[in-house]
C-alpha cells in the first residue's frame, strides 16, 4: 500500500477530484482484476469496475477509516461484481422464461386433462339422471 494513500483518501473525501484521480490511477488494475476474476467476462468487469470507481466517489466520505480503503475498495468491488452476475443469471432465466412462454402453447395439448374430462363425465351423467327423474 502507497504510504500516501490516506492522505489521498482524506483529500479526495473532502471532495478533491485530482486526489481522487490519483486514488483511481493507482486501484484501477486491482479493481478490475478482482471484477474480471468474478465476472469472467472483458466487457461487464469494465461496467462494474465504473459503478465501483463512481460508489467510491460517492460514498467515500462514509469512510471512517482512510487506512481501511483498500480492504472497503476490494469488498466494494465483489459486491458490485456479484451483484453484476446475479442480475445476468435473472436476465437470462427471464429471456428463456419469455422463450418458454412463446413455446410452450405449442407443444401442449389444448384439450382438457384427465380430471377436467372427469369432472364434466360426472357432471353429464348428473344431468342425465336429473332429466330422467
């Protein structure tokens, strides 16, 4: 760890963007290297690795601990990355659902099931009796 990194991280919580662009030149590999390791896509790690620097920025403040930032900037970063993979898991069950919806009608039978053709069996032979009494 740079032994300036809290001084960077002081300055850029009070709102230094130089300090800041500092803090981001000298993280940017390990945030995209543990978003990448997560991710296993060139694309979306450099997404997340973006939605990190962006959080960073914003919340830096919350920081209680200017020491503590590369351990916060690392969970920040596999939460964001795992957050980024579970929203493309649901994108992905939803596509097949939609998928599944459109063939679905297809290959079912539209006819009733058996207990829908048993029930109106039991119904006929009702109203058979009923019209015989």
């Amino acid at each position: 760890m740079r032994s300036d990194y809290e001084q960077l991280v002081t300055a850029a919580a009070r709102g230094d963007a130089e300090a800041y662009g500092v803090l981001v030149a000298e993280t940017s590999s390990l945030v995209s290297s543990i978003a990448l390791a997560i991710v296993r896509d060139l694309e979306l790690s450099r997404d997340v690795a973006q939605e990190v620097f962006l959080a960073v920025w914003r919340d830096l403040k919350t920081l209680r601990n200017p020491a503590s930032f590369l351990p916060w900037l690392r969970q920040t970063t596999r939460n964001r990355a795992n957050s980024a993979v579970r929203n493309l898991v649901r994108r992905r069950q939803l596509d097949e659902a939609g998928r599944l919806d459109e063939v679905l009608p297809l290959i079912m039978d539209p006819g009733p099931n058996a207990a829908e053709r048993m029930v109106a069996r039991e119904e006929s032979e009702a109203l058979a009796e009923a019209l015989e009494a």
